[in-house]
C-alpha cells in the first residue's frame, strides 16, 4: 500500500485518505491501485459497513490523474486504467461518503460521482476541465453526471470545463451538505454513524437495487470506447503540450 492512499479502519468504518497534497492530490497509477485495494477490501470485510474518503493537505480532494504518469502512457497503448475503476465503484453496495475540502476536477470528480454521500467546504470548486486540454472525461461522467444532475448542468460542466463551486453544487444536487472545512470528518462520521444504526442488509440491498437497475455496464462499455478513440487524436498531444506549457491550445483546423 503507497503512502500516497491511505486506509485505517475505525470500528465499522473504513477510512481512506488522498495523501499527496503536494501535488493537488493527484493520482499517480501506484496510488489508483492502492484505492482499487482498499475498496476491494472495504467489499469482502463483512465488519465494515460504510468507508468515508477523504484528503489530506485541505487544498484538494483530488485533480485526477497525474497527467505525466498515467495520460502520456494510455495514448501510447490505446488504453483507460480508469476502467475497472468505473466498474468497481459500480459493484459496492455498501454506502461510501466523500469528504471534499478544495478542488475536485477532472478524474477526481469522477472519483466522487462513484460516491454516495457527499459532504463539501465552502471552498470546493468542482469542474471537469478535460475538454480544455483536447481530452474527454472518461472515468463514468458521460454516463454518472446525466443521472446525478439536470441535463442542462450537466452539459454544462461536461462541455464548458468551467468549475462551479460548493454552493452551485449543492444547488444542483451534486453534493449533499457544505460545512465549514474545520467540521468536515465530524460530520462524515455523523453520517456514517447514522448509517450504522440502520439494518446493514437493508442498507446493502437499497444501494444493489439501486445500482443493478441504472444497468450501467453497456453504457460504461460506450463511454470507454469513445474514450479510447479520443485518445489517439492528434489534438491529444497538443493539449497535452499546452497543459505543461501552461499556453492555450492550438487546434488544428477541422
């Protein structure tokens, strides 16, 4: 397990933290696996019941993959890692509550819409910004955000880039709660002690109901192949370049 995800268990509850604050709490491939573990792990121990996912640094929950580690290689292969991420966010059925403090964009909002309960400061700011740079969001948004939002919200965030911050968001229904930052984990685990009061198999059975009946794999499975033909896009590599150089992008005449 990389110092970079964290995962304790308190009680019945699995907590897991984002720790590279240095870096906006973006994902590096080691750290995705390390959360692919522990949420595998939260699933099969029948002692835990509800996981709260936080960050460390009070900057960012997380600004998605670390572009340099992971983007660069999956246009070279042709590939999403973030894959069997959408898939297995989709088969937990036991509640998950996201704890947001900062920015939350790009893969990190994908990240959280695969949450249950969300809980954000006043700080937050929430954007999928991935079209500004010639890529297209695919870890779940094209499928999630549509169900989670209105149309018009969604579009709008999916398509514009722009972030809107913790107000919008729970205007629109995005988020559940804003709290000053300082309250954040007291109120998380306020949720999840309320969740522990209720019938664990009955909690488990909403959430599966839930879940299997939105049928999300053959939309997944749509998402991803557009996502991979994005990919090898020559204006990949453009907005690539002007993302590290920090420059609008030049795109090539249609």
């Amino acid at each position: 397990m990389t110092t970079e995800f964290l995962y304790h268990r308190k009680g019945r509850i699995a907590h897991m933290r984002f720790n590279r604050p240095e870096k906006l709490n973006a994902y590096t491939a080691e750290m995705y696996e390390a959360m692919v573990a522990a949420f595998a792990d939260f699933q099969r121990d029948d002692q835990l019941r509800v996981a709260i996912l936080s960050a460390a640094g009070g900057r960012a929950f997380c600004t998605g993959a670390d572009l340099k580690s992971t983007v660069g290689p999956m246009t070279r292969q042709g590939g999403h890692f973030t894959d069997r991420t959408k898939r297995f966010f989709s088969d937990i059925y036991k509640p998950i509550i996201a704890v947001v403090d900062g920015y939350c964009l790009a893969g990190g909002l994908e990240i959280l819409q695969g949450t249950d309960l969300r809980i954000a400061s006043p700080e937050s700011t929430f954007a999928l910004p991935e079209v500004r740079w010639g890529l297209t969001p695919g870890g779940g948004s094209h499928v999630r955000l549509p169900r989670q939002v209105p149309w018009a919200i969604a579009m709008e965030i999916l398509l514009l880039g722009r972030p809107i911050d913790a107000e919008r968001a729970y205007q629109v229904g995005l988020i559940n709660q804003v709290v000053p930052a300082a309250e954040l984990l007291d109120t998380a685990e306020t949720m999840a002690a309320t969740l522990l009061e209720n019938g664990p198999a009955a909690v488990q059975a909403v959430k599966e109901g839930v879940l299997r009946s939105l049928s999300l794999e053959t939309p997944f499975a749509i998402e991803n192949l557009i996502a991979e033909q994005n990919l090898r896009h020559a204006d990949v590599q453009e907005g690539l370049a002007a993302f590290a150089e920090r420059r609008p992008a030049k795109w090539r005449e249609a």
